[in-house]
C-alpha cells in the first residue's frame, strides 16, 4: 500500500485512517478509563504490578499465592485492559497456552529483550505502556477517586449506606432489649451419699 507523509494511503489514492492507534501512542486517560473500567480485583492487581511498579515477588507476598498463580492472574487482567483500551488482544486458547504467556510476560517485564510469541505482543505492549506513563495514571486514578467522593450521587450513596448500618444497629438494639427475661433457675439439689452397707 502506498505511503505519503508517512500517511497510508489507499488504492484511490486517498488518506486510509488506522483502525486502531499505535499502543506506544495511547495516553494515560485511557489507561486511567481502562482501569477504571475493570472489576475490583484485577484493576487493583495492574495497578499494584504496573503503575505503583512492585515486583511480580512482592505482589505475590500481598496477595498470598505463588508467583506462578499470580503470573496467571496478572495476565488474565492485562488481557482484559488491552481489550478495553481498543487493542486487538485475545485470550489464551487453552491452559498450556496460557501458562506459558503468563510465564513469557512476566519475563518480558522484566527484560526488554525477553521472546514473546506474536498473540501476546498486545498485551505486552500494553503493559510496558502503562509502566511508561505509570505517573501519570496514578495522577489520573486519584483525581478520579477525589472526583468520585464529591460527586453528589457518591455522597448520597454514602448517606444512603449510613442510615442503612444506622437502622440495623437499631433494629438489634431493640431486639436485645425486648428479649423476654428467662426464669431464674432453679438451684440443683445436693448428691445425696450413699451410705456403705452395715459391716455388722
């Protein structure tokens, strides 16, 4: 396909607009949507291995498994950010598959030079993407949290989850109080001794 400007181009001639942009080029808002985006637990364990920048050794330690196991974990969440930030990302086809990639990430966090086969390039890329920008998406994901808590509809979310602990400490308080009182009991009657047989 003809190039001019650096501009793809098609056969008419005309401008051809890439369907996705370059990951190198992604910046931190989309990062900072992507995380956003994700379920609690994986969104916590990217932002712990890639923007806080712990090591694959210490995450395990937080988390209380092996660094295998989260080896897995961490690339079944950096295939879903991928994913949400528009890259052409897939998961593993099958449990070996997805051994292995969790093995070959890892690695190649760790080093620039590390093989990766050509289905886990995305997520890499993505992944090394973050890192490079970490300080700016942590800049993001705090002013969203500030953002988040003087919402009016978080502040009456918070309302709303107070006045219900409110009501059902309430409510367990009355139930304690209006317990019928027990009868007192009975104090237990002395063993009687048994007295040994006449000798004579």
């Amino acid at each position: 396909m003809p190039q001019e400007n650096g501009q793809r181009m098609g056969e008419d001639g005309a401008a051809v607009t890439p369907s996705e942009p370059p990951i190198s080029r992604l910046p931190p808002s989309s990062f900072v949507q992507a995380l956003r985006g994700l379920e609690p637990r994986p969104a916590a364990l990217l932002s712990r291995r890639l923007v806080s920048g712990a090591s694959l050794e210490d995450c395990a330690s937080f988390y209380g498994v092996s660094e295998q196991a989260l080896s897995v974990r961490l690339l079944q969440a950096a295939v879903l950010l991928a994913m949400r930030t528009g890259t052409a990302a897939r998961d593993p086809t099958e449990s070996e598959e997805e051994a292995a990639w969790a093995r070959m990430l890892a690695a190649a966090l760790e080093r620039e030079d590390a093989p990766v086969p050509v289905g886990l390039v995305p997520v890499v890329e993505v992944c090394r993407r973050v890192r490079a920008v970490s300080a700016e998406v942590a800049a993001g994901l705090e002013a969203a949290t500030r953002e988040d808590q003087a919402s009016p509809v978080r502040q009456r979310e918070d309302w709303m989850r107070r006045l219900a602990v409110a009501a059902l400490l309430a409510l367990t308080a009355y139930l304690y109080l209006s317990r019928p009182e027990e009868p007192p009991r009975r104090p237990r009657p002395p063993p009687q001794q048994q007295l040994a047989p006449d000798a004579g």
